[in-house]
C-alpha cells in the first residue's frame, strides 16, 4: 500500500486524486468539520454509496461507527497528537451489524504547516484475521477466568481445613470441660443416688456425650451458608486485615467490603455489635 507523506499540501490533492483512485485500499480525506475532500472507487465500494452521495455528507453521517464522536477516531486523533494513526475501526454495514477495519490516517497540511484536515487510507481486516484476533481475545479472558477460578478453589480449601481444624478444636475443648467438670459431678450425683434416679442421671451422661458432635455440626452450618466470597473475606478479617486493607487486597471498594461483613454477621448470627467479628471467627476456624 502506498504511504502518504506526513506533509501534504491542500493544494496537491488534486493531482494526489489520481494516486488515491488508484489504490486498491479505500481512501477518504476529510477536513476538520468531517466534510469529504475525496474519496476513491474502493471506499464507495466499502461504504456502498455513490461517491456524488457521500460527498454531500459529514463522514460520520455516510459510515457511521462505534468510534464516531469519540476519543477513539481517527480524525480526532490525529490532530491532538500531530502525526499519523494506525488503528482498527468498526464500521456499520448496510445490511446492519458491524464489520473492521484497518485504518491509516496521515494529517493533511496547508500553508504554514497548519492541518486541514485528515487522510484516511481505509483496508478490510480478513475474515480469518479478525476471527484469529477473537480467538486470542476469548482464550486471554478464559485465562484469566480459570486463573480466579484457582484461586478461588484454593481460597475455599483452605478455608474448609481450617473449618476442618476449627470443628476438631471446639469438639476437643467441649469435652474437654464435659470430662474435667460436668462428668464427675454427674457421678457424684449418681453415687448419692440410688434407684431410676442413677439411671437417669448415666442417660444425661451419654447423652451429652452424644451432643458434642451435633453442636460442631450446627457451627459448620452456618460458616457453610456464606457465599465463596463471603468465606473470602472472612479468611482476610481472621488473618487482622481492616475493611480498607481487604478492600484494596480484593480490588473493591472499602463501602463494599463493610456491606459483606454485615451480611456475615447477620448470617452467622452476631446481631449484637459487642460481638467482635474476629474473635468469633477466630474460634470457629
């Protein structure tokens, strides 16, 4: 493809006329109200409007895009950086949708070096190209995906080993004081007592006994009903972390980090605020 010079005259672009009708890319040159200067046979054809039509119009108005009126167009960036723009653009078709394209747009100079205005060499991204590029978007962001999703996985399991130790832990300490306190003096009682009454008191025995599971399992209930990123949080509040530095660690905002500790604390049921959050969760985990 032929490269225009950074420096084009206004006044050369008639005799450029015949290199742009000769291009097999399309060319558009627009001045600095988006009003068409010249546009070849490719770009009619790509634009699929007679060249007398689409001279009458604002390009904006004869091949609209995404990127019109916009940071993103090539008009308007070229003269905020003062030179020329390589980018690809999207453009509607007539049939509806979108299609691509890659887009060269050189500055047009007048006297003194002023800009006139903005040449636009115009050339369609292949099909297979545009399908490669999408395949590399989509792999790139399944990549990412599945990176979150691993540590996720491994924030859950460390979470569970630690419900895991925190379970084994209150069993250990509940029968603990059941053996050290509660058992002797149930047989205490029970030496004292004689007939149905000893029976029943050996029953309370057993049956505590029997509770100690049960009340691990009514723990773990409550920390298995928080959300994946509820347990998140809850393992960054047990390791001391305060609401902004959570935030900041999770990339969220700090007003979103307390709205979730409410909600563990509803659901884990620390309705009371004397309840401290980190020596609860320090118990159970």
């Amino acid at each position: 493809m032929p490269k225009l010079q950074r420096h084009t005259s206004a006044t050369d672009l008639a005799d450029l006329g015949q290199l742009f009708e000769s291009m097999s890319c399309g060319v558009l040159a627009v001045n600095t109200e988006f009003r068409p200067l010249f546009a070849n046979r490719a770009l009619c054809q790509m634009v699929q409007m007679d060249r007398s039509r689409l001279m009458q119009l604002r390009c904006y108005q004869a091949w609209p895009g995404p990127q019109c009126h916009s940071s993103g167009c090539p008009v308007h960036r070229v003269p905020a950086c003062d030179t020329h723009v390589v980018c690809e653009v999207d453009k509607r078709c007539v049939l509806g949708g979108l299609k691509a394209y890659w887009v060269t747009a050189t500055a047009l100079r007048g006297p003194h070096d002023t800009i006139l205005g903005v040449v636009n060499e115009v050339t369609e991204v292949p099909e297979l190209q545009l399908a490669a590029l999408n395949t590399v978007i989509l792999r790139t962001r399944l990549e990412a995906e599945q990176g979150a999703l691993t540590n996720m996985e491994a924030v859950l399991r460390q979470l569970a080993s630690q419900v895991d130790t925190g379970r084994r832990r209150v069993e250990q300490k509940v029968a603990s004081h059941l053996n050290r306190v509660v058992f002797p003096l149930l047989r205490q009682a029970s030496a004292m007592i004689t007939g149905p009454k000893g029976g029943q008191l050996a029953a309370i025995e057993a049956g505590l006994k029997d509770t100690i599971p049960c009340a691990v399992d009514g723990l773990d209930s409550r920390l298995t009903a928080l959300s994946p990123r509820e347990l998140q949080i809850c393992s960054l509040v047990r390791q001391g972390l305060r609401s902004k530095e959570i935030a900041q660690a999770l990339g969220v905002a700090e007003g979103t980090v307390e709205q979730q500790r409410k909600r563990i604390r509803r659901k884990l049921g620390l309705k009371n605020r004397r309840h401290n959050l980190v020596t609860h969760l320090k118990l159970k985990t």
